[in-house]
C-alpha cells in the first residue's frame, strides 16, 4: 500500500479556492487516487477518484501531475459547510483500505 | 443516504459485557468493512469481508470478531469490553466497479 502525507490541518476562508494537496511517492502503476470528507460523528464521504491527470465533478477536481506522486484536491468557493477532515487514499481494488489522519480544514467566515 | 446501513445509532454498556452491531451494505455491494474510530482519532480499519468470506484483517482485537452471512449482512462483536473501546463503529460497503467505499452512519458505542 502506498503511504500517503498530507497537510494536518489547514485554514481558508468563505469564497475561497481550496486546495489541499497529498504526497504518495510509492504509489503502484495501478493505483487510484481516493478523496473522501468526513464531518463530525458522519461516515466519510466519497468526493473525487482519479488515476491521471484532472478529474472534475459536481463539487471538486483532483489535478494529478505526470509522475503521479502527488496529487491536489481543490475545492472551489468554499463555505463554512465544507469545514471538515479530507481524506487522500491510494490503493487498487481489493486493498485493504488504509486511512490516514487526514487533514483538518477549518473554514473561517 | 449512502445506502449503508447500521443498528443500532447508540449504545451504552459496561465494561466486561458483550455487544453486536450490525451493518447491511449497500444493494449489489460484496464486500463490508469495518473501522473504529475513537474521539479525534482516524479510523483505524479493522477487518473486511468480500461475499461471506474474510478478506483482510487490521489492528482487530482478538476480544472482536466479525462474520458476514449468506445475505451479505455482517455483524461486529465486541466482547469483554473495555472503557477504551468506547468509540464510533463504522462500516462500508464497496462498489466493486468503481472501487469506491460508501459508509453508513455508524455505531456509537460508551462503555461505561
């Protein structure tokens, strides 16, 4: 399984572009990259998964360079909902799944 | 609504005594897992479970067992409790085709 580093914690405030950035220098040529949320006493949510390159939804995008050893969740126009702990996993199916720390995101008004 | 479910949302005990919490996974879903998460804690993977079968094992105590059975529901069994058990249980389930995880609300559990 590849280790994944993320920032703790990070502050931003309402309006504002988000970007929350994780390392996984071991990844495997297989591997995915997986965002998930998590609010308070709330399961984890899935937000974004790609392999290469940018994905886009309906709430963020996932900017994965060409080496693919790291990779950048950017959440556009946060508000004060989006405070929460976001998740980077890497790993392909049947992986057990791994859960890091995570990295606090505060919003601020 | 992820379409994870569990049972029960509470649950108080006292130390020594025995519990199940239950998790049924999202339809089409094979595989569950389940997570402990103590307060300000990451969830800590304890053991998963692909069609009735163990797949992968964490930092599962042996005082906790699991099962999955033939109608994919698995439940977590928690005996000899601690106060240090005290904690949210969580499962998911896995959508095997886009490999991603969906959580249900998990089980909150005080050991007192």
């Amino acid at each position: 399984l590849a280790k994944t580093t993320q920032p703790i914690s990070m502050d931003s405030y309402e309006g504002q572009e988000v970007n929350i950035t994780c390392s996984h220098n071991n990844i495997a040529t297989n591997d995915y990259i997986t965002w998930y949320q998590q609010f308070p006493s709330q399961g984890p949510r899935f937000i974004i998964q790609g392999y290469k390159t940018k994905v886009t939804n309906e709430v963020a995008s996932l900017f994965i360079p060409a080496d693919r050893k790291s990779s950048t969740l950017s959440l556009p126009r946060v508000s004060l909902s989006d405070t929460a702990v976001y998740y980077c996993l890497v790993g392909h199916r049947d992986d057990k799944i791994i859960f890091g720390k995570g990295t606090r995101l505060h919003i601020l008004p | 609504d992820s379409g994870v479910t569990q049972t029960p949302k509470h649950l108080i005990t006292a130390t020594g005594q025995r519990v199940t919490l239950r998790c049924s996974p999202r339809s089409g879903d094979l595989s569950v897992y389940w997570y402990q998460q103590s307060l300000d804690q990451g969830l800590q993977f304890l053991i998963q479970y692909y069609n009735g079968e163990e797949r992968a094992k964490g930092n599962i105590l042996e005082r906790f067992s699991a099962q999955q059975f033939p109608d994919l529901h698995s439940e977590l069994n928690l005996s000899s409790l601690e106060l240090g058990d005290s904690a949210l249980y969580f499962c998911a389930s896995r959508d095997s085709s886009t490999d991603t995880q969906y959580f249900g609300p998990g089980t909150r559990l005080t050991v007192l």
